[in-house]
C-alpha cells in the first residue's frame, strides 16, 4: 500500500470501496476478480486507518484539554506560589504507579 497512488481516487470512492469490504460476506470476496479484491482491500485499510487517527487524535486532545484544565483550576484554588510539584506528588498515593496526568512530565 505504501507503493500505490492512493490520492488517484477520490475518498468518496475509497469509503465506497471500504463499505463493499464490510457488507460483503467473506465467502463472497473469494468470487471477486483479484485486481478489484485488492483495491477494495487497500481502500478499506486506508479508510479504517484515517478513522483510527482520527479517533486517536481526538482521544489526545481531550487527554490534553483534562491536564489543562486540571492546572488552571489548580492554580486558581491555591494562593501564588504556594504551587509546587512536589507538593503535587505528596498528594499521590505511593502504593503504586503514577496515576496523576501530571506527573508524567515531572521527575524525581
């Protein structure tokens, strides 16, 4: 797939070709002519594969949004300076791995 112009068709037509994958029963691909298996195949990976980033991308940015959010309000409850991130890792539990978003970027 890495070698082929995917670009020559129009996603439209991708998505198309990736429905025809998933309607058809497995048997039945079997009976299709080998050049339209592969392209129907490819398609339907390279549907599959933009729908997974984009859920990926999206899963991140809200990951992403919760830190921020967390430290604003962090920020706003406690009095300037008063902030630290060693006060933050106190605050965790020390039976096991990190579970805070933040301390994924601090070290010790």
């Amino acid at each position: 797939m890495h070698n082929w112009a995917s670009d020559s068709i129009a996603l439209s037509k991708q998505q198309a070709y990736a429905a025809h994958v998933l309607m058809r029963r497995p048997s039945m691909t079997a009976r299709i002519e080998q050049r339209r298996q592969t392209v129907e195949v490819v398609c339907f990976l390279h549907a599959t594969l933009m729908e997974l980033t984009d859920i990926a991308i999206a899963i991140e940015a809200k990951r992403c949004c919760g830190v921020i959010c967390w430290h604003s309000a962090l920020q706003a409850a406690l009095p300037r300076g008063f902030w630290t991130p060693s006060l933050v890792r106190s605050q965790l539990p020390q039976d096991g791995p990190a579970r805070h978003p933040y301390d994924a970027f601090t070290t010790n």
